[in-house]
C-alpha cells in the first residue's frame, strides 16, 4: 500500500512547471542576484540563452525543442517521447550511444526528458568542452538516423515504460481524470504515450514529426556556466549556422481550446488496491499573472503536514492516510488537483466532502496571514534552490522559455511572489474553484474491511 500511495504522490510530483511572472512588486532591495541574462537569435531562427557562472567549474549545454505531448496527432501518442530516446542512437556521423559515451568519458552526463510541452536534452561537463557539447546537439538536430531496427527496439523500451504504468491502478485512474478534465485539448494524455498508437507509428510517421519539430527556428540553446558570450556565439554560429532554418512548426488550433466548465464532472472507476479520490479544476496558462497566487493558494492547501488537508482530513478527521495536491502547469491552461488516499470505502464520501469543505473556506476568505507568509517563503526557497547549479539555472531558463514565451521571466518569480496578498488568495479561489467548475474520479479500495 505505501508504495502505491509513493508512486502516486511521484506522479503528481512530475506534473509541475514553473510558474509565471507578474508585473514586477516593488520591493526594498534585491531578492537575489544572477548575472545578466544575454539572449539574441540566430539567422536560421535558432534562440540562445547564456548566462555566465564564472566561478563555476562546469558548463551546461541544452537544447530545448518547443515540442511535447500535445503536438502529437491523437492516433501517434508517444511520438514526442520516442526522440527523447532515439536521440542518442546515432547520427550520419555518430554511432549509436556515443553522444553519451564521449560526454561521459570527458567527466560529464547527459539526459533528456519530455513532457506536454517540451523535449529537452541535457548535456553538463568540464567546462573546456563546452564546444563539443554543443557540435554534438547540432550534429543530431538535423542528421538523426532513422533506422528500422533501432526504432522497433525503441518503441519496446517505451511500451515497457507504459506497461510498468499501466500495472497501476492509480495511474489508470489518473489518465481517466485527464480524459474528464479536458474534452478537446490534448493535455487529456500525458506524455508517456499509448501502446496501440506506438504500434501504429511507422518510420515515416517519425521522420515526419522529426522534420516538423526538430529545426533551429522551434529550438532553444542554453548555455550556463563558465565561458563567455564571445565563446558561446561563435560556437553556435560554427555549428548550428550551416542548417536551415526549417517551415513553422503547426500550432494548435482553436478548436483544441477548452470551453470554460460550468457543470461538475464526477466518476467513479474500477477498484484499485487504496482507494483515491481526485479532484481537479482548470487553471489559467503559465503566463497568466494569476498563477503565483494560486501557487501559494496550492501550498497552503496541500504542502506537506503542516498543510491545511493534511491537518483536517488526515489528523483531525483521520478520513485519509494521505493527501497531497498539484498545480498542473502547463504552456496552455493546466488543473489545480487535490487528492486524498484512503482505505474504508465507507468513508468515501465523507473523504470527498472534506476535500471540497477546504476549497470551500479559502473561497470564503479564511486564510491567515501567517499561512501567506509561510507558503511564501517556501516557494521563494524552492526557487532559489532550484538554481543552486549550471543545470539548475538552465532548467529554469529552459521553462520560462517554453511555458512564457520568454527565458528570462523566471528572473521575475521572487518578487511576483511576494506581492502575493489575501484578497489576491480569495479572488483566484473564486474565479477558478468553483463546484461546477470541477472534475472528480473516485477510485474505491477494493477492501474494505480489516486493514491498516
């Protein structure tokens, strides 16, 4: 059971971004201290960002594709996520694995992820390097080889990780409150992608999306660390200058844009190990200056023991043995969720009424400024935290690119957050928390009886 419960509380974990940037507060002194941000364009349309550490010892270079899960066509789902593989198995001029193999052998790593929106790829090593790093990232943006053996070994690999998912009756359930949540939008998969469709998916299929997507002018280039402007330019110029600037990638239509939810979405589905009730509203997208007051709104809530559910429901009420929340933060509009972990079925619909008693209060205003202060501070920390290192600092570059249009608004994210107030706390609950503007999935336990 703990280990169900784990693995649910990870997968909510990995379905945050960074949040967005609202005009900056006026504040006395500044809140942190970076080096300047340079940004400039390419003539191919390639974007690059540099930020200089130079006490560091190390150099990230990253290549962020602004292309994730939700550009793919709804009958190729997991197209985005093969490149997240087949991008390390080899090139017209490289063997297979050997990107990572030279990174590796030169003191580096490497990595890649995607996600809704974006495929990225991750390269820190000694910073002397930092012009091989960046070779290789030209050399397979537009030289990948497309080979049939090795796509068919790479669609296993993530059929495999599909099925470890799909083993989880939590995680079943959890794409179930996706498909409810949105009707139209593509963010109703995630993007690990679907078994049947991986089988339909032909070599063609792939080197078409590769065409579409994998240009300079749909890419960012990310440097951070110890080098210098002069370094980078010259380095991306020597690489990435000889290839075309590809047609405009498609945008998602109109007809994919969520209509605002005015009726409450409920259902109940099949049994499962521990019982879990979610339950989701729709948010604005990343950009929205709304999003830092439903940040601190979504920690007061649900941000670890001391939280509001935590305090209500597992310890007073004892109606869960766990509960936990998310914001969803996407590019377009994403879910605020919470979630409660409980074991007596009996006590579902106490459990799901609870849930909705605590949205209900911070609709009505009961938020107490300690409260503010503390979620406040916690998120400042976990932003400064998260550029403590080259690849730290990248990822939120990286993020702040793809989710707001611009790599430099994350810079804005510590004072956006202290300029969160009460009222702004209450008006966001009411605008977005609403009952009918709600989605719920129950997953019952399967036992009811005698556990603990």
């Amino acid at each position: 059971m703990l280990r169900a419960i784990a693995v649910f509380s990870l997968l909510l974990a990995g379905t945050g971004g960074l949040a967005s940037a609202q005009p900056k507060a006026k504040r006395k002194g500044p809140v942190a201290s970076l080096p300047a941000l340079k940004t400039w364009t390419m003539d191919n349309g390639l974007q690059v960002a540099f930020l200089p550490m130079p006490n560091a010892p190390s150099v990230t270079v990253q290549l962020w594709y602004h292309v994730g899960a939700k550009n793919e066509a709804r009958d190729r789902r997991g197209s985005a996520h093969m490149f997240e593989h087949m991008m390390f198995k080899g090139t017209e001029n490289l063997r297979a694995e050997e990107h990572a193999r030279h990174l590796s052998g030169l003191g580096g790593y490497v990595n890649a992820f995607t996600t809704e929106d974006v495929t990225a790829y991750h390269n820190t090593l000694p910073a002397d390097y930092m012009d091989f790093a960046i070779r290789l990232e030209a050399e397979r943006m537009r030289n990948l080889w497309f080979r049939d053996d090795m796509i068919a070994t790479e669609k296993e690999v993530v059929k495999e990780e599909i099925r470890q998912q799909e083993n989880n009756p939590l995680f079943t359930g959890f794409l179930r409150f996706l498909e409810i949540a949105f009707k139209v939008h593509p963010y109703s998969w995630t993007a690990g992608g679907a078994l049947a469709d991986l089988d339909a998916t032909t070599t063609e299929d792939l080197k078409s999306f590769y065409d579409r997507y994998y240009v300079p002018n749909n890419a960012l280039l990310v440097v951070v660390g110890k080098t210098t402007e002069n370094a980078v330019r010259a380095s991306a110029e020597k690489w990435f200058a000889s290839i075309p600037r590809g047609k405009e990638p498609p945008k998602l239509g109109p007809e994919l844009t969520e209509k605002p939810q005015t009726e409450k979405r409920r259902e109940v589905v099949a049994p499962a190990q521990i019982g879990v009730i979610m339950r989701g509203y729709h948010i604005p997208e990343a950009a929205h200056p709304d999003i830092h007051a439903l940040r601190v709104l979504a920690l007061i809530l649900s941000g670890g023991e001391s939280s509001r559910l935590y305090e209500q429901i597992v310890r007073k009420q004892k109606l869960a043995v766990q509960v936990g929340g998310q914001l969803v933060i996407r590019e377009h509009p994403g879910l605020m969720m919470v979630f409660g972990v409980y074991l007596d079925a009996a006590k579902g619909k106490t459990l799901e009424d609870a849930l909705a008693s605590e949205i209900a209060k911070v609709r009505k205003g009961f938020v107490s400024k300690a409260e503010i202060g503390k979620a406040k501070k916690q998120l400042q920390a976990q932003l400064v935290y998260g550029m403590e290192n080259v690849t730290g600092i990248a990822n939120q570059i990286g993020y702040s690119w793809i989710q707001r249009g611009d790599a430099g608004r994350f810079l804005e994210d510590l004072t956006a957050l202290e300029a969160v107030t009460a009222a702004d706390i209450k008006r966001v609950a009411n605008l977005y928390l609403g009952d009918s503007q709600s989605s719920v999935v129950v997953i019952p336990p399967a036992a009811t009886t005698g556990a603990k």
